[in-house]
C-alpha cells in the first residue's frame, strides 16, 4: 500500500499534468473496482464534470468535481497513467477515463493470481 508522501505525490502530479480537465468519458472494464455508486451509475455521474480541485485525506485521492466528490484510493498497486491518445491501455487497466483535451488517463491496478495450495 502506497505511504502518505507517496499519496501526496500522485495528488500533486495530476494536478500539474491534468489542472482543470473536463471528463468527457468514462469506462469501467472491471466491475469490481468501483464500490459505490454501481460502474454505470459511476460514469454517468462524472461525465461532463471538471475536476476542480486535487486534494488528499489520509490515504485516500479526493477529485472536487464541483458539485460530486470523487474519491478513490490507490490500493495495493494502484496507478492513474496520463497517456498520449495513440497509447494502447495496458491489461491491467480498470479504468479509462477520456478527457476533453484529448488525452486518456487510465487507473490500473495489477491484481496478482491467488495461489491454492
């Protein structure tokens, strides 16, 4: 699990790479990445939405959308990815979010086999 600097750090990187982008789409490719509100119900809720502020609280991303708080959390492995549109996502990748300049952010999370023995 990422450390409170290293949180802050994620934070402050996406406010300077991203400032105030609007989201213009949003796709969930696993379901259980999201816990509240459903994936669908996610998307739709911060589609149009400008990211006005960058904030963290503990461990947790807070994204200001204005009148919606978006909060999310690194996990284990987790990574947000400013890419170029012509990147492919890797397979990891939960979340792909298009933004109104163009440039896809993804959030991947590798998420390790469990081993029976």
């Amino acid at each position: 699990m990422p450390e409170l600097p290293e949180v802050e750090t994620v934070v402050r990187t996406l406010e300077h790479q991203l400032s105030h982008v609007t989201i213009v789409d949003c796709r969930v490719l696993w379901d259980n990445i999201i816990a509240y509100p459903s994936p669908q119900d996610f998307c739709e809720q911060i589609k149009g939405k400008t990211i006005q502020n960058y904030q963290r609280y503990g461990k947790y991303l807070l994204f200001d959308l204005g009148d919606l708080m978006w909060i999310a959390h690194m996990r284990m492995e987790g990574k947000f990815y400013v890419q170029r549109p012509e990147d492919p996502y890797d397979k990891h990748t939960h979340v792909f979010f298009t933004l109104d300049d163009g440039r896809p952010v993804s959030y991947t999370h590798l998420t390790l086999p469990t081993i029976r023995l």
